[in-house]
C-alpha cells in the first residue's frame, strides 16, 4: 500500500505536501513545531491536520509490517496464490487482512483438522461439488474405526466440522455478515441475578436494548463497565427479530456453499453446514469482533471528549502574575494556607481550623487577614473540595471585616492536587514542606497560570475525561500528552520561571535537557538571550531548532526573542528593519505600519509567504497568549449545600467537565449539576462542546433536585417552565420488543443522570 497517497486522499491534499510531512517527522521534528515553522514545507497544513496525518502515518506503517509479516507466512506455508497475494496487498484495514490471514493463522488443534488427519477432506469436498451424491451412502466408504471414524455419522461430522470452518474463515462471508450485524445488531442488557443490590449504579442497565451501532461511547463504557464488575450480562441479537435474522445469515452462508432450494440429495445436508456454520462459528466470532470495535469506537470517543476538555482547561485564562493565597479546604483537617509570590515562589504557610470541631472562626480570620497584608496578597484560590462554600464564607467575612485589604476571591478546580502533593516532583520542589500544604500550593498557582500548575500533574488525574480509567491507557496517555505539548507550544514558555516540568513539554526538549536548562539557570541566572540555551548542557543544534521559537526570554538582550520568531528567520527581521529604515524596537507594537507592508517583498527561498506573515503579525503582539482575558464567577450567597437548592432557582456556575450527553456545571455546592445536551441552548445542538467548554462561566436553572442521590439537574435555555422539567427527554429506548427498560423514561433526572453513570 501506497502510505503517501493513502493519506493524501484521506486529507484531500497533494501527495507532496504529505511526503514532505513525512521526512520532517522521521528526521525528529514535532508536530508543533512543523505546524508553525515549517509551512512552507507542507503547505500550509494545520496542527489538526499534523496529528492525523502522524496518526495515521503511524497505523498504516504498522499494516504494511503486518503485511509483510502475513504475506512471508502463508507463503513458508506454500499456499501463496497469485490470487491471495493481490487481496492482501489491497486490504486496507487491520481487520480485513486479519480475516484474509485467518485460514492460514497457525491454530490449536481444531475438530476441522482432526477430520481433516483422519482422510475427510475428500468427503467434504466431494460433497460440496456434486450435490447428487446422498451423503449417508457416500460416507461409508471413509468409515476407518482406526482413524476414528467408526460410523457414516461421525464420517458425516468430520466433513461438516471441515466445511464449517473453510467457511466461517472466508474473509468475504465474514465481512458481509459482521457488517450486517453492525447495522443491525441490537445489545441487550440484564442484570445478573442476585446482584441486584451490588449493581444500582447501573440500575437503567437492567432491562435494556440499543440498536449496536448507535450506542453513544458514554453509555457503551457503561455497559462494558457493567460487564466487567461482573454486574451486567451483555447479550448481542443479530437483529430485532432475531430468530428470522438468524435465517436469513444462514441463507448467505448456503448462498456462498452455492446451496439452492432443490431436489438434490446433498442439499438439505449442506443448508443445516450453513446453519450451524452461522450459529457456532461465525456468529460466535462477530459477536466478539462486534463488541471489540464497540468498546474501540467508544474509547477513541472517550479520549476525544478528555483531550478536549483537558485541552480548554489548559488554555483557561491566567489570573497573572499577582502574589496569590492558596486555601485548600478541610472540615476536620483544617484549611491549608499557601503564599507565593507572582512568580510562584513560596513565601509562607500555616493551617487555620476556622469550621468544626475546633471552629476557631475569628482565630482564622485574623490569621488570614495578617497574612494577606504581610505579603500583600492580591488574590485568594479557594479549593472547591469539601468545606468550600464555608471556606469562601471564612474570606468575605475578612473581607467585610478588613475592608482596607484590597484582594479578589476565586474559587477553583483543585482536582489532582492532592496527587502532586504526593508526587516525586513535588517532593522534589519542597521536600521540607508537609505533603498537606503541597496542595495549597498547588491551588494558588493553578489560579496564576493554569497551564504552568497542571502540566504537573497526569492528566488523567485532573478530571475533565468520561471514563477515562476503562479506556486504552496507552493510547489515553498519548492523546493527551499531545494535547498538552500543543497547548504548552501554543502559549510559548518564559525560559527564565518555566519549571522542569513545563519545558520539557517544549517541542525538542527531553525531562533531561529541561533540568539542565533549569540547573545553567540556577547557575549562571537568567538567560539573558536565545543563543545562550546553546551553551546548556546535552541540548544540541536539533534541539535547539525545535525548542527556540516557543522559548521565550522576557526583558533580554533582543526583543524578538520575547516572540514566537524563530532565530532562523530573524535575517527576514533584518530586512524588514533595512527596507523601513526603522529599528526593531520602534517596528515593535506598531499595528497600522506593519499592516501597510507588504510581505510578498520580504520572502526569499527559505521564508515564503506564510512565514513572513506570520512574522509580521507577531511583531504586531510579540508573544501574545491566545489564552483568553481572566473572568471569575461568584457564587450565590446563601447556597451553600445541595439542600440549599429550590427548583427554579437561577444561579451563576463554572463549567467542569464537558461529555457526549451535556455539562457538568460546579454551582457552589459541593456537587456539579448536570445540564443535559437538551437544555444546553434554546435551539437544537448536535455536540455540547458547540455550546460550552470546561472553565465556561455559565447561567442555569435548578429543573430538579435529589438530595438522597445528590443530584442537581440544571437548564441553560433562556426561559424554563414545567412543561421542561416533565418533558420526556430523548436518550435511551428500549427498542427489543420482548425487553421494556426499568428505568425511567420522563423527566430530566431519570434521564439525564442515566446517561452520566460512571463519570
């Protein structure tokens, strides 16, 4: 297979623009790093055109290994036909060229072969051939009591355990059929008995029927969750009437024995071959390949839905450089209080115990307001863990208390906090410091600048994936850590305050190269150019062309390399500067200038349009982040826990986590409501990300509470009335004729929290 032109066709671009993709990436280039430098090259291709184009890249290099593989396989067998070899090199997927491979894939002895070593292979052709011949005659000439075969019975047995499996491993009947039963199929779920009790978290599992294809990956992690704990029976039904599809599968098998409804003798034996051909054989096998491209389709869903929350978490908005207080909230444990400065350094810690059982409230207040006037702190992150909403009260009663201190309070996500406080590179950043302080930390920097905090912490661990521990870990791990270099790259990084673990999220640099530059810096201080990075330890010319465009150095010797152009093309820079006649520093900033130029007179051999544009619209914002402008929500006083809630009420929220099925918003109570994808907008939405995205400040509407189960769910439609609250929501239906769902089918929280089971 052609990999070049596969992907070009997939991508609708030109061969040459993938070929050239290609070498980058074999030469070690990133794609960041090609998606912004290197336009030239691919012509114009974007990032999400890179990370497909790798994707796949990476995909059909591993088929046409397996190709080979395959093809050197049958052909040590010597059953390489002219015919078979052209099908294998043809096949396109992983799947077809495993079905063309099956019937020559060194197997355990199967009954087939057994017949097979005892003479029948002639029985079972002879038979497939003339059709006239009545088997029971015709099989006692192969009754061998030595071999086996003691009767025309058991004669008659070997030969259909012969044709059986010539059939069920013929890749045209396989294909046809699997794809029948994949637009077909219907998944049947039901408890398993007795554990009834032990499985009410999949209570609308119980009883409940889907067509195969059209199972949304949330709910079909789910189901396969369900299985799993043992909790759930998955059973899969070729089709809705599933006796009569059941015929007709094995009518294209006796279609494919060439079987004809006739007089002929043979015939009646051959169509009950096909029949149990279809029940034991192949029906067996698609019910696993079926169920296997299920969970597939439903993990690649998985990671897309992770990756794009973490991807929007990531690029939230920086509150800045501002010295900044970290509360971490505890009841019993007390609240943690951290101090840094605007860089992030540490200056002070302590513990307050301002709620039960100590309840030292004003001890508390007084503590946090000596605090914030010795440092001067202008900002307050609060944890939204346990004793949130009563640490948020503790910090407006200083506020009201000392009104003299001029501070903002934001509440934030402190998931994977508590696993930095125990990580090695926490330990390594304040080995003296108490594990449970770590995490204030952690919650006053992430508000600073939450991409620099969170790069720290696996990202499995921050908590924006829909069943992210039931999915492939390593296909997880290396989606989102492309998310992450993207993000990092896409923001660009301060060289002189970046921590060990933001660099080496730079495209180029390794974990060991990322401590060395922070060891010269530690040394020699700050980097006062790019040039500098050159001298650091075991980072070579390569990786220096990788890393140097998304390394910034503020306040340095040249302002261009507070930007994001590349040293390679500062030589455009310096004909800019020739042909104006003005210096860096007065081009710098000036908008209406740089746009009167015309960019087509500063290309060369190397630097063509795109680069040159994109020069002259950084040197309009020199290291712009594309992060957005800093917001925070407050929350309403008052309403504090979930029993605080009425339906009806309009409240002000932060959106936490975005999945197939709608929003999970974080109002202030300990617990985030849900806004089903039905009450995302007023008008009909397909994706909830086209409505939100995580960090999203938003507007809802209380629809429906249930404090026993702590469920919240809310409406972002602009006007909401009863008729909304019991209106029967689309979702789940139980579609098999002879199974009625257990499970609700009205009303938002019956629904709604069906479809967030697992999260």
């Amino acid at each position: 297979m052609d990999v070049i032109a596969r992907i070009a066709e997939e991508l609708a671009v030109k061969p040459q623009q993938v070929s050239a993709t290609v070498a980058l990436l074999d030469e070690g280039a990133t794609v960041p790093f090609i998606a912004r430098y290197r336009k030239e090259v691919t012509g114009n291709l974007d990032d999400t055109q890179l990370r497909f184009l790798a994707e796949r890249l990476g995909y059909l290099r591993e088929l046409n290994d397996r190709r080979e593989t395959v093809l050197n396989s049958i052909a040590t067998q010597g059953k390489l036909t002219p015919e078979l070899e052209l099908a294998i090199k043809a096949a396109e997927s992983k799947t077809l060229l495993e079905d063309l491979y099956l019937p020559y894939k060194p197997k355990r002895r199967t009954k087939a072969q057994i017949a097979r070593e005892a003479g029948l292979q002639p029985l079972a052709d002879t038979l497939l051939a003339d059709r006239r011949l009545i088997p029971e005659q015709f099989a006692a000439q192969f009754i061998d009591a030595e071999k086996g075969i003691v009767d025309t019975a058991s004669a008659l047995e070997g030969a259909r355990q012969i044709i059986m499996e010539q059939v069920a491993e013929n890749a045209e009947v396989l294909s046809e059929l699997r794809e029948r039963v994949w637009q077909q199929g219907i998944v049947h779920s039901t408890v398993v008995a007795g554990k009834e009790a032990e499985a009410a978290k999949f209570k609308d599992y119980f009883d409940y029927a889907e067509a195969i294809h059209k199972i949304p990956s949330h709910r079909a992690l789910a189901l396969l969750r369900g299985r799993n704990e043992d909790l759930l029976q998955l059973t899969l039904k070729p089709a809705l009437d599933e006796q009569v599809e059941h015929e007709r599968c094995a009518q294209v098998v006796s279609r494919h024995l060439q079987v004809k409804d006739t007089a002929k003798p043979a015939d009646a034996w051959l169509a009950e071959t096909a029949r149990l051909a279809w029940k034991i054989k192949l029906f067996t096998r698609i019910d696993v390949d079926l169920k296997l491209k299920l969970r597939e389709a439903a993990e690649q869903e998985s990671i897309r839905v992770f990756a794009s929350n973490l991807k929007d978490l990531l690029l939230a908005a920086p509150a800045g450089a501002k010295t900044t207080m970290g509360l971490d909230p505890g009841i019993r444990t007390g609240v943690k209080v951290a101090v840094v400065d605007a860089t992030g350094k540490l200056l002070d810690t302590t513990t307050i115990y301002p709620h039960p059982p100590r309840q030292q409230w004003h001890e508390s207040i007084e503590t946090l307001a000596k605090l914030i006037k010795q440092h001067q702190v202008q900002l307050v992150s609060i944890g939204n863990g346990t004793g949130s909403r009563e640490t948020d009260t503790l910090v407006a009663d200083v506020m009201k208390q000392y009104g003299e201190l001029k501070f903002t309070k934001i509440t934030v996500s402190e998931a994977g906090a508590s696993v930095y406080s125990a990580s090695e590179l926490a330990a390594k950043e304040f080995p003296a410091l108490d594990v449970s302080l770590r995490g204030a930390v952690s919650i006053a920097r992430r508000l600073q600048d939450p991409l620099a905090e969170l790069v720290k912490i696996e990202p499995k661990s921050i908590g924006v994936g829909q069943y992210q521990h039931d999915v492939n870990q390593v296909q997880l791990a290396r989606g989102l850590d492309a998310v992450v270099e993207d993000c990092v790259n896409a923001v660009g990084v301060d060289v002189n305050t970046a921590s060990v673990a933001l660099l080496k999220q730079v495209s180029g640099l390794s974990a060991s190269v990322s401590e060395n530059i922070v060891a010269f810096r530690n040394e020699h201080g700050a980097f006062k150019n790019r040039k500098q990075l050159k001298k650091v330890p075991r980072l070579g010319e390569k990786a220096y062309e990788q890393a140097a465009g998304f390394l910034r150095v503020m306040n340095g010797d040249n302002p261009l390399d507070a930007s994001a152009v590349h040293p390679e093309a500062y030589p455009v820079v310096e004909a800019i500067i020739t042909k104006t006649n003005k210096s860096i520093r007065d081009l710098i900033g000036q908008s209406q200038f740089l746009r009167s130029l015309n960019p087509v007179q500063f290309t060369n051999e190397q630097f063509g349009l795109p680069t040159v544009s994109d020069i002259l619209q950084e040197l309009e914002k020199p290291g712009r982040d594309p992060r957005p402008e800093f917001k925070s929500v407050e929350f309403q006083a008052g309403i504090e826990k979930i029993s605080d809630l009425k339906v009806g009420m309009k409240l002000a929220g932060v959106v936490t986590n975005v999945a197939n099925f709608g929003a999970f918003v974080d109002i202030g109570v300990h617990q985030d409501g849900l806004v089903h994808i039905s009450h995302l907008a007023d008008t009909f939405i397909k994706d909830p990300r086209d409505a939100v995205k995580t960090g999203d400040m938003v507007k809802v509407t209380v629809l429906e509470i249930d404090v026993e189960r702590k469920r919240i769910a809310l409406s972002m439609k602009s006007a909401v009335d009863a008729s909304d609250i019991k209106a029967e929501r689309p979702g789940r239906q139980a579609i098999n004729k002879q199974s009625k769902p257990s499970a609700p089918q009205q009303g938002t929280m019956g629904n709604a929290f069906a479809k967030a089971l697992g999260r």
